[in-house]
C-alpha cells in the first residue's frame, strides 16, 4: 500500500468486513482523510473506516498519506456496532420487541444514549428543522434518545425485574385477577403509542410459588416497554408469567387505543383493539374462562 504506513494492525486486505448503512456525508462525524489517495479513508465516529466497507482492528491505527497524523483508534467503533456484533456471534436475534439487555456491558447504555443523541440530530437537520437557533428545539435529540433508551424502549435495554416469590402454604387453587393494570407500549410501525389496559387471570398451582401483586404490574411494564404489535406483546407476556408462576391456568386480555389510527392515516379515535390469550384449565374449562370475563367486565365499572 504505497504511501502508507501501518502501526500493530495487519495489513488493509486482511481487515474484517462490516455491514452499511455508511455515514452520512453531511454528519460532522464523517470526514475524507486522504482525498485523492488510491487507498481514501474516511474518518466515522472517530474510526478510521474505508468506503469498500473494511474496517481496520481494533486497537490498531492506520495511517494514509503521512500528512494526517494517526490521531484516532478503533476502540471508538460505534457502540450500536459493537453491542450488534456480540448479538450476531451468539446467533441472537435483535427485533424490535426482543430484550438484548445481556449482550451491553457496563457503560454501554450511556453511550448508547449519546450515539442516538447524535442519530436524532441528523433526523431533525433532514427534516430542516434548526435546532441551533430554535429554542424549543435545543436538547430535543437528547431528550428523545434518553426517552427511548431510559424510558418507552427501557424493556429492550434492562434486565427483568426482580420478582419475589414464597411458597403457596395453604394450597390456593382459586381464580385471581389482577387488573387493570395500565399499559404503556409503541407500535414498532410508526412508533406511535398504545395505550390500555391489561387484566390477568391466574388458577394458581398448589405445588407452584405464588409473587406479589405488585409484581405483575413490574413484568407486564418490562414486556410492554419495548416496540411491538399487541397481538405478540400479550403472547411474550403470558410466556414470561408462565414460566415464573408454571399456574394450571393463565388469562390475559389487553384493550388499547393505538395511536397510529388516532394520530394518523384514518384519524379515527373510536377503535379500541382487544386481545386474550388463555391456556390450561382457561383454554379448557369454560365456566372458568366465562367466570374469568365476567369478573373482568366487572371491575372496570
């Protein structure tokens, strides 16, 4: 590579391939370093990458055309890219609705939130909005990428909550119901809020461990808070209250208003979308299910 020196790193046409999208000419983190070399480098979140979609090692400076001095390694990779790559190798998915929390170490989730900062400024510069000088506008990238990392996405982002148990010592097997509890959830469409509510029937098991009530309230925000469609984030929550409780029986009814049709397309504010799942001794036994929806319409006067 004529021109061109290398320190602690292998040689260009050895480096790993990454994935586009490219950066964005106009993004202030992006930068020719060699305009005119036969081997150009641009500069993107402070790594050192080339248009052919190569990326130099990690801890590694490359250096080309000696006039620009080796100011950057390639620790500073994004860390969208970084927490991506560990998902990949594990053959995790990352959906809109899927949690990632064990894939982003320590640190990660702060500098997560400044990478979307960033990523939000380039949407509101190409939606020509001046955020330098409109002052409602100031911190509204920040604002944004700290709301959907910290709060509306949180369930992607964050572990499961912690949910304490104890033991079912008088051998309850009669129908519960919890609800409603209130529901906060985005449609992974338009990223347009759902908002309901949520009732749970449970037909404990006497050998099974019962949790609290306010602990259905901590799983069912966990699930919610996160993009998705209603039809699979009642599913993913009755998979996640089976598993902690392992009941004979499990209801779930949601009812939402999505925003999506109130906010846009048809603007029509009257349809609420309604969806239950039951299983076990719900799915069959009818006069418990029956009893389960009645009890429900109840409580909601």
């Amino acid at each position: 590579m004529e021109g061109a020196r290398s320190i602690g790193c292998a040689p260009l046409q050895n480096v790993p391939e990454i994935e586009p999208p490219w950066p964005n000419k106009n993004s202030t983190t992006f930068r020719e370093r060699s305009a005119g070399s036969a081997h150009p480098m641009v500069e993107w979140s402070d790594c050192l990458i080339p248009p052919s979609g190569r990326l130099a090692a990690r801890r590694s400076l490359i250096v080309l055309n000696t006039m620009f001095p080796p100011d950057h390694t390639c620790d500073s990779v994004p860390v969208s890219a970084r927490i991506r790559a560990r998902l990949r190798d594990a053959g995790h998915t990352f959906r809109a609705n899927d949690n990632i929390a064990a894939f982003i170490e320590d640190g990660e989730l702060e500098d997560l939130c400044l990478e979307v900062e960033n990523r939000m400024n380039a949407v509101l510069d190409a939606l020509v909005i001046d955020t330098e000088n409109d002052h409602n506008t100031v911190g509204t990238a920040r604002r944004v990428a700290r709301m959907f990392v910290d709060e509306v996405f949180a369930g992607r982002y964050r572990p499961a909550p912690p949910v304490t148990s104890f033991p079912n010592v008088s051998q309850l097997n009669e129908l519960m119901i919890v609800g409603p509890l209130t529901v906060r959830s985005a449609c992974s469409h338009h990223l347009c809020p759902i908002m309901g509510k949520m009732w749970i029937g449970v037909l404990p098991s006497r050998e099974a461990e019962l949790i609290g009530l306010s602990k259905f309230a901590r799983v069912c925000d966990w699930i919610m808070s996160r993009p998705q469609i209603q039809e699979e984030a009642v599913i993913m929550l009755a998979d996640e209250l089976e598993s902690r409780l392992q009941p004979e029986g499990l209801a779930v009814v949601m009812e939402a208003d999505h925003f999506c049709m109130h906010w846009r397309g048809v603007k029509d504010e009257q349809p609420v979308m309604t969806t239950s799942i039951m299983r076990g001794a719900f799915l069959q036994n009818e006069a418990l299910r029956r009893e389960f929806l009645d009890l429900r319409k109840g409580g909601d006067k």
